[in-house]
C-alpha cells in the first residue's frame, strides 16, 4: 500500500492515491497529493484549484459524496471563473474532477471513480 509522507507521518493511500482516511487531510497533505507524480502530473495549486478542492470538501462534508459534476461547473462559474465549465476543469486538474480534485481535497475515491 503506497504512503504519502507529510510533516514526519506516513499517511495511507490507496492504489490510486486517495488518502485512507480523509480526516487526516490538511492543505499541507493537499499540497503534497498535488506534487505526487506517482498517481498523475503534478499540479502547482492555484487560488483557482483552492476554490474548488474547498467546495467539493465542504460539499463532502454536508452531503458525504462529492458533488456531481453539474453542480461543480455551476460552482465554478459562479465562483472561480465565469468562462468554466467542464473543459476548464480538465484543465486545473488533468485527470478530472473525480480522479484529481478528489484526491487532492482528501475525499475517498468516488464511486465509479476509475
């Protein structure tokens, strides 16, 4: 099982990445998932990614799953971009929604998540 080290802990992933236990998540571990290039490219967080790794946790949170695409574009557009929608996410995080946003927000993967 692969490990992330962050500030001397080990955290566990699964294979693809996601943390174990998505309460050990900080914007440190964040950073750290971004960076890992054993899961995918690296991504220099920006003030853009922020926004929406803090809304699909805050979504995972209240609801306990992310939150469907749909409602992400909406969000997007109304509070990171005006211009987004899917391909705009596509380009913040690579491997989408699902794969990176998720994993680097500390959520478990999501169901159909491949």
């Amino acid at each position: 099982m692969p490990e992330l080290e962050v500030k001397g802990k080990k955290l566990k992933l699964d294979e693809d990445g996601f943390l174990q236990d998505w309460e050990e998540w900080d914007e440190e571990v964040a950073e750290a998932l971004a960076k890992d290039t054993r899961f995918g490219p690296a991504i220099e967080l920006t003030e853009e990614h922020w926004k929406i790794i803090k809304y699909i946790r805050e979504y995972f949170l209240k609801y306990g799953v992310a939150p469907p695409i749909r409602m992400l574009v909406k969000f997007c557009k109304k509070e990171v971009n005006p211009n987004c929608d899917l391909q705009y996410i596509y380009k913040l995080f690579p491997q989408g929604p699902a794969k990176d946003a998720c994993r680097i927000a500390g959520l478990p993967k999501p169901t159909g998540c491949v």
